[in-house]
C-alpha cells in the first residue's frame, strides 16, 4: 500500500512544524513510543513534556529514554494531560509546536484505564490556548471499545465546530476497514 497508515501518518504531520529546540507534547506517554519519536524530533536542546495516568507507564517509558539517553530532554509527569497547563512552565507555553494523544487504553495493561473525551477535549482546549501558531495537535483515536466509540463522537463534535479562524481541523481515515481501526484527528493553530 503507498497510501500512509495512520502511525506513519501521525508522525509525518509533526514531522512538519516540530524543529529541533522546540518544546512538545506527548498527552498520552504509555510505553513511550511516541515520547522517544518527539524526544529525537526536538533534539539535545528541546523538551518533550510527557504526561499519563498510570504509574506503570511512566517508569517503563522513564526506562526507554534512559536506554536511549534521551532521559534529559524529557519530562514525564505522573499526572492526567487536563493539567497541561498548569504543568508547563510560562517560559515554554507559546513554544509548543506539537502535541501527540495517542487516545484509548495501554496495550497489555488494565484496558478500563482509558483516556475520556472530557479530559482529552480539556487538554486540547488548553493547548490550543498556549500552544505557538502554527502548532499541530494529532489525536490518534481508538474507537473499537465502548468508551472510545464515546470519545470519537464528543471529539468529532467539538472538533467540528472550532472555528476555522483559530485552527485548520483534519480528518484522515480508511473508510473500508473492518473492525473500527484508529483514525487521526489533526489540529493546527492559526
Ligand atoms: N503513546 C503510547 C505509546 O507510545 O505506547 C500509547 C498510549 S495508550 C494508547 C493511552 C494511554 O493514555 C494509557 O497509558 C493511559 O494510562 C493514558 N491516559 C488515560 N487517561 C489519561 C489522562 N487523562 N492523561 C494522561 N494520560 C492518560
């Protein structure tokens, strides 16, 4: 297939905005794949603020970035992503230039930890707000368990109808596939 599946296609869509130096975000940590990607994007000078619920998260991706010594460009935080902008620091907010929410539950884990639309739309709002025009919000949605089907339809609703003066809102989805496999959702600020 040359079409990009949806992975790839996350990381093509930060590929564009995030520089080295840059301050990002990954909203949703789990095992760090998504953090390890930013951490090499923004390089030794950047920061990636990472965020997630779950202890287990955080120490096994903690453990990642030591293996790869990407450990000082990363700050984890054991906490849900709505706190966003209390965490980041004044100095970094207006120099975020891109956010990933790999959205749904920790594969191999407790699959009723899962992220909420309530939540993840608060993050989103937040980041918006502090975010450098231009920045890219990517919401990978996973919507094949009851509370993801949930989250999609609050998500697509308020995505819908944020104004387009204040952002470019795109969908990117295989619309044949069987079993309800994730799609993106990609923000970018004006
Ligand atoms: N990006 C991860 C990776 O590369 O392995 C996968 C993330 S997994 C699909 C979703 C994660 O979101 C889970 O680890 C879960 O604990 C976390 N989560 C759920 N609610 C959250 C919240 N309010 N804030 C931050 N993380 C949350």
């Amino acid at each position: 297939m040359k079409m990009d599946r949806i992975l790839p296609f996350a990381k093509i869509l930060l590929e564009k905005p995030v520089k080295t130096g840059d301050i990002v975000v990954d909203g949703t940590v789990g095992n760090g794949h998504d953090t390890v990607f930013l951490a090499n994007l923004i390089g030794e000078t950047g920061r990636v603020y990472g965020f997630d619920i779950q202890e287990e998260a955080i120490l096994n991706s903690s453990k990642r970035l030591d293996a790869e010594g990407l450990a000082d460009r990363v700050y984890l935080h054991h906490i849900g992503h709505e706190k966003i902008g209390k965490i980041i620091p004044p100095e970094h907010q207006g120099k975020i230039t891109g956010a990933i929410f790999n959205l749904g539950y920790l594969p191999g884990s407790d699959k009723t930890i899962v992220t909420k639309a309530e939540t993840t739309i608060s993050a989103v709002e937040q980041l918006l707000e502090i975010m450098a025009p231009e920045g890219m919000i990517v919401l990978v949605i996973y919507h094949g368990h009851e509370e993801g089907a949930f989250e999609r339809d609050a998500l697509l609703t308020y995505c819908r109808q944020i104004d387009q003066k204040t952002a470019h809102v795109l969908q990117y989805q295989f619309i044949n596939q069987r079993n309800n496999p994730p799609f993106i959702v990609a923000i970018e600020k004006r």
